[in-house]
C-alpha cells in the first residue's frame, strides 16, 4: 500500500481540496489566494486571544502529526494518536526524516496552569500490527482503548486495534481485533455501546460506496471478534463515510456522508452533495433499517459535502459542511431537530462561513461550552493556519452570531487544527500540525 502523506506539509493540504470523489472541487483555488495565505502564514503575526501550546511533538520520537482530536479520561489526561513518528524504523522515512509508523500518547496533569507531560502507550511496529493510525480513539468500561489504522495488516489497508493497560507495572498491549480488506477499508473513529459492540464506518474503496459495520467481542475471552456489515452506501442513500457516528439512548446510530444522496443542485461541482443519516437498531434480531434524514443541495444557503461526524445535544443535531452555504461555497454549521407527529426531521443553517470576511472550510465537527455556545475550527484563517470560532445562540428565528476566537499563525502555536475538539470545564483542547518543530501541537483554549 502507498502511504498518503495528507498531513505532511500545509502546502499539500492546501492543494488537496475536497475527498477524491469530488476532487472536481480541487481546482476552487487560485494560486495567488495560497500564496497570500503563506506570506501571512509566515510573518508569525500575534493574536490576542489565550491559546497555549501544552504539549510540542518533538523531531518524531515522541510522535508526529496528531491529525485526530482527543479523548479524556474524565481524571485529568488526554489520550490521542499520532499518524507518524514513534522512532520505529519498520515504516521507513518522510520527506522531513522522521521514522515511525505512528503512536497513542497520553497527556498528563497538569492540563491547566502549565505544560503537559506526554507518555507513549504504544509504538505501532508496522506489519501485521498495523500503522499509521489516524482517527481518535475510545474507551471501554474496562479502561482499555479501541481505534484503527490505515495501514499494516494482512491486507496492508489497516487493523482495528484493542489497547489493553497494564496489570500493575508493564507496557500496554496491543491486540489486532481485525484485519481490513480493499473493499472495506476503516474511515472512521469507533463508537461504543453498553455491551462493548464497537462500530465504524468504511471507505469501501475500490469497489464500493462505502459502509457502516459492528465488531462484537467474543463470548469467550481470547476468542475472534464478529465483524458484520450492517449497511452498505449505494450512491443514492450516501456514499463517502467517514466521520464517525454518534449514539443516541436507544442504540441509533447517526452520521454524514460526504457524497451521495439526492441533493444535486448544483452546488457541489456539479456532483451529490452528500446527506445526514439514522441507523435504526432492531428490536431484536434482525437488520438495522438507514434512514436518510436530510439531503444537502448546496445552494441558497444550504450545505454541502459534510466531512465531520455529528453531536446530539438536547436530541437535535448539529454538525458541519465544509461546502455550499454563501455563493462560493464556504462551508456552513447546521442543525437537524427531530421530527413532529406527521412531520419529518428540520434542517437549519445556523451560519454561513465567509472568507471575504474570516475563515471558512471547517472540516471538524462542533462542540457545546457550558454556556451553549458551539466551537469548531476552520481549515482556512485571517492568518494562514485555520482559525477556531464560536457561535452563540441566538433568539427565536435569529441567526447565530460567530466570534472569531483565535487564528493560528503556523508559528509555534500550530498550523491547520485537526480533528474535534473537546470541551473540559473552562477549557478547550485540541490538535495541530505545524509547530515550533513543525510535528504538530496539542493546545488548549479558554477566552
């Protein structure tokens, strides 16, 4: 399998546009607007607002590129993964030389206050162990950590990976729980639920649209886990997922494809323009049942080609599009609120990004502060390097209203946020490339 090297340079990211099945969207920018974006990029111009660099990847060894968002612990730590870096030389070198086929790493205290103080939980050797994790991570009632890798395996496309802690002192332990296939390559962080059934999506390349699918751990412990398929994407119904899925109280499953669907306005390069979907659980044995709750047309205001996974808060959903919404197709946040009797599910652009006047393309999901407000963060910023917003709710039928809380430089403050971020008391946390040493960043954020 060939490595993408998708976040190894801003410079790539910034050419790559939009999923290879809308890569008719690649061509929407000039060159002039990059470069402009570059000068600003590094000129390292200050910004006001509080963010600080609690923990720099250093040269690879401690890792590199943390292109997901993290997890807590609820006791202080972070847990998150980096794609590169871990000094283990199986999977070869960069362009930048850094050796390694990937981490999981831990933050410790103190999160506030100070720097944190990372500790690798495992070093992917590559090979059947898998390598290059990408997507975050998630934890069981036991503790142990559950995620995947794009590539290593027998297939060379992957594993789902268990990671088990310590009995008393010792290393943490990997388990491979399952090997992808070319035809169902894992896309997506996992979900958990009571039982520790774990589910993902799929890119399904070469030979599909993409798919949603359970692993079951086995009745008996040492056992195989069950892999099922439990939806394949057929173009009409989506296709592309993978930003992850989101559980409500009775077991559905939500979640976004980024193509697919019957919004074909125009809007999106002339493709799909990708649509919100429910998984319903069976009552008992048998299959579960897609529902198509929303088709994105990008046009007059309405989204396009959503690229993040969805929140549920107060039972409505929210989430991003990283095209449609304003003229050139700047991305939007929206909402989806549950159907009433005789009715079906209510979309609401709650905003439209405009680069005219700030940032835009936001590829991440959202998230709630305490006080009800959503934070999520663009690819692009005033400054070069993204930019991380806030919008606050607004009255009955009024608009949301957007504060633009903090433009990365590409200075040590980290280049390009990645993943979602997450909400602890007064703080946000999140993931960067770039980087006093250019390997990324894990910051944090309060106003």
């Amino acid at each position: 399998m060939t490595r993408s090297r998708i976040s190894e340079s801003f410079v790539s990211r910034l050419l790559s546009g939009a999923r290879s099945k809308n890569s008719s969207l690649a061509g929407n920018w000039p060159m002039a607007i990059i470069v402009v974006l570059m000068m600003l990029a590094s000129s390292g111009l200050a910004a006001a607002q509080q963010e600080v660099v609690i923990y720099g990847f250093e040269a690879g060894a401690d890792g590199s590129n943390p292109v997901a968002g993290l997890i807590t612990d609820g006791k202080g730590h972070l847990f998150g993964t980096t794609s590169d870096g871990g000094g283990n030389p199986a999977c070869g070198r960069t362009s930048r030389g850094i050796t390694g086929c990937g981490t999981v790493f831990e933050l410790g205290p103190p999160l506030v206050g100070g720097h944190a103080t990372e500790t690798m939980l495992y070093v992917f050797p590559g090979g059947s162990s898998g390598s290059f994790p990408s997507t975050s991570l998630v934890f069981d009632a036991s503790g142990n950590l559950y995620g995947v890798t794009s590539g290593g395996g027998t297939s060379d496309v992957g594993v789902a990976f268990e990671l088990s802690p310590p009995q008393g002192t010792g290393p943490w332990t990997e388990s491979v729980l399952y090997n992808f296939t070319p035809s169902a390559v894992g896309s997506s962080s996992f979900v958990i639920d009571a039982q520790g059934n774990l589910y993902g999506e799929s890119d399904g390349y070469p030979n599909g649209d993409g798919s949603v699918y359970e692993l079951s751990p086995p009745a008996v412990q040492g056992g195989a886990w069950t892999y099922s398929q439990l939806l394949a994407f057929d173009g009409i119904h989506g296709l592309d997922p993978s930003g992850g899925l989101v559980s409500d109280a009775q077991g559905n499953l939500y979640g976004t494809t980024a193509g697919g669907g019957t919004g074909n306005g125009g809007g999106c390069g002339g493709d799909p323009c990708g649509l919100v979907f429910e998984l319903v659980k069976p009552a008992s044995a048998g299959a579960w049942t897609e529902k198509v709750l929303y088709n994105f047309t990008g046009l007059n205001g309405d989204g396009g080609i959503p690229q993040a996974g969805l929140i549920i808060h107060g039972g409505v959903l929210y989430g991003t599009t990283a095209y449609g919404g304003n003229d050139l197709g700047d991305g939007t946040v929206f909402s989806l609120t549950p159907p009433k009797p005789g009715k079906g599910w209510t979309e609401a652009t709650l905003f439209q990004f405009d680069r005219n006047i700030g940032g835009f393309r936001p590829d991440s999901g959202v998230v709630f502060d305490k006080a009800g407000n959503l934070y999520g963060t663009n690819f692009f910023g005033t400054m070069g390097g993204g930019q991380l917003f806030k919008l606050s709710p607004a009255g009955q039928g009024d608009p949301w209203t957007e504060t633009v809380t903090y433009n990365f430089t590409c200075a040590a403050d980290g280049c390009v946020p990645e993943g979602n971020l997450i909400s602890i008391g007064n703080w946000l946390y999140g993931t960067a490339l770039g980087g006093k040493r250019g390997d990324g960043v894990v910051y944090k954020f309060s106003e």
